[in-house]
C-alpha cells in the first residue's frame, strides 16, 4: 500500500472509533434501484446529491452504479464506470468521504484512483475473483456484505437451517478466504446483507440478534434502509412506498445503534444522524455501570 493509500485509509471514519455509530448516505446513480432509481443519473444531480447527504450528516457517501434489487440484471462494467466515476471525483473533490458500492475489482480500483476511500461489496468478493487481491492491494477499508447470489437469482437462496448462525458461518468463511487472499482483516467490516437472499422474516431474526455477529469481531454496518421488511411496521396500512419507510429506517439506525452496530447506511441522512446521535446520548457511560449517580 502507498504511503497516501495508507492515510486515506487511517482517516475513514468506518474504522476509526468515534464513540458512535457512523452514517453512510446512498447515492444510486442508477436507474432502476428500488427506492431511489433515476433520481440521480446525471452526474451532476448525483454530486449534488451527495453533497446534501455530507450537508445532513453523513459521516461517508457510497457510490453506486448497478442495482441489487430483487431480480436485477447486470450492467456492463464501462456503463456501471460511466456512472460512477465522474460522481466519486466530484465528491472526493469536495472533500466528502466516498465508498464505492461495486461488485467488480475493476469499478472499485477506478473509483480508488477517482478518490474512493472505502470499498463496498455486496457479494463480499464473491462476484469477482479478482476483488480479493484488489482491495489487499488498494488497503482501503473493505465492507463484505453476507451474500449468497446475484439479484435475478438470490430469492432462490433463502433456505437456512438457523439464520443467524448461517450467515455468521458463511462471513467468517469469507473472511478466512478474503485474508488468504491478503486482504487485512483489520480493514474488513461484515454486514449481515439484510434483504439479500432473506425473507422478511429472517432479515427481522438478523436484526434481532445482531449481537451474534460480534463473534466475528468486526465492526458491523446495517443496511435496512426503506428495504421490504419494514412494510410490516409502516402504519399507512400499504406498507408504504419506499419514502414512506424513513422513520422505520431511523428507528432501526437508533436500536442497532444501541446494540453495537458501527454505521447504518440509509437514503434519509439527516433522520439517521439525528437516530445515532441519539443512542450514544443514552449509552451508559462508565459512571452508570459503577452506579455512581451522574
Ligand atoms: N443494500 C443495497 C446496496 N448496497 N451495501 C451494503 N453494504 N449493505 C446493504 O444492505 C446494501 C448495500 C441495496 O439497497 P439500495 O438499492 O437502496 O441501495
């Protein structure tokens, strides 16, 4: 790793202990994401974008190019580069903290050079054999998602015996093989891929015990943002359209916060900063668990 690639690296907030659960913001320069899609596919509106979601408090900024929605097809790498490039320049530029949300070791070592500090990859290097040793090489941090099969046929894969210790079993398996490769487990967040080959109901088991994934002993990112699971508890009684899942998505930034996790990624920034905000105000504090009175 260069001595710059190094620095960059050390001043990403995803590994850096602030004392409070960081807030990544979405930026889909897509057309078809489930929430947000077409919203920003010009470069410009994306930086603008992005720009507004630093403004509201995130603390980073993922970039993505190809949708993962349910039944997606996949892009041709120059289109997912074309989408994203000019964005991470134009954000890094303005000094936001960027991550690259790719699957493809190529977009993610474009995006490094374009000025992307964070590598996330929703197959967890499963996608791309070439993924493993790019990230080794780049150093940056690396978000491995549980994954188990791209967007057409993930809902295929939904079988676990018990969820939870499925989806811990299968990360600490990436993490063996992704640190095989040379990947530096210090570098590497898990995330628990909530709506990713899950039902509903065993994205909730996920969220419920995510105490469990510690036993990996990295830091954890939640990404529930607007995502099918919280239809159930919108109280419109439709479930709500994706926008209409913000306060759930803030809600479930606040709990998670609460319970360990290390960010939350999510489309309405300024609700989860004030969320996450809000759970380190309530942690108890070193006098709280001596039962000293405050
Ligand atoms: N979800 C989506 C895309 N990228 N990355 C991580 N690390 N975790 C996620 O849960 C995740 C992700 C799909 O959601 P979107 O279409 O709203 O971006």
């Amino acid at each position: 790793m260069t001595v710059a690639a190094r620095r960059r690296a050390a001043a990403t907030p995803l590994l850096t202990a602030t004392g409070r659960c960081q807030v990544m913001g979405i930026v889909n320069v897509t057309p078809d994401s489930f929430s947000d899609g077409g919203a920003c596919l010009e470069a410009d509106r994306a930086i603008e974008h992005g720009l507004r979601l630093a403004a509201d408090g995130a603390d980073l900024v993922d970039v993505g190019g190809e949708s993962t929605r349910p039944g997606a097809r996949r892009v041709p790498v120059e289109v997912e580069l074309g989408r994203v490039l000019p964005v991470v320049r134009g954000l890094a530029a303005a000094g936001v903290v960027v991550s690259i949300d790719t699957m493809r070791a190529r977009v993610a070592e474009a995006a490094a050079a374009a000025g992307a500090t964070v590598v996330n990859d929703v197959s967890g290097g499963l996608a791309d054999p070439a993924m493993a040793r790019c990230v080794a090489h780049l150093g940056t941090p690396y978000v491995v998602m549980h994954w188990r099969a791209h967007s057409e046929r993930m809902h295929a894969h939904a079988r676990y015996g018990d969820v939870v210790a499925d989806v811990v079993a299968e990360l600490a398996l990436r993490l063996d093989r992704l640190t095989a490769a040379g990947v530096n487990l210090d570098r590497i967040v898990v995330d628990p891929g909530i709506g990713f080959a899950k039902t509903a109901a065993q994205s909730w088991h996920l969220l419920r015990r995510l105490e469990e994934l510690a036993a990996l002993g990295r830091p954890i990112l939640v990404g529930a943002s607007r995502k099918s699971l919280l239809a159930e508890v919108v109280t419109s009684g439709t479930g709500g359209t994706p926008s209409e899942r913000d306060a759930a998505t803030a809600a479930v930034s606040a709990i998670v916060a609460m319970r360990g996790a290390s960010c939350v990624r999510v489309h309405d920034v300024a609700a989860s900063a004030v969320a996450v905000r809000t759970a380190a105000a309530m942690a108890p504090t070193s006098r709280d668990r001596q039962g000293e009175p405050g």
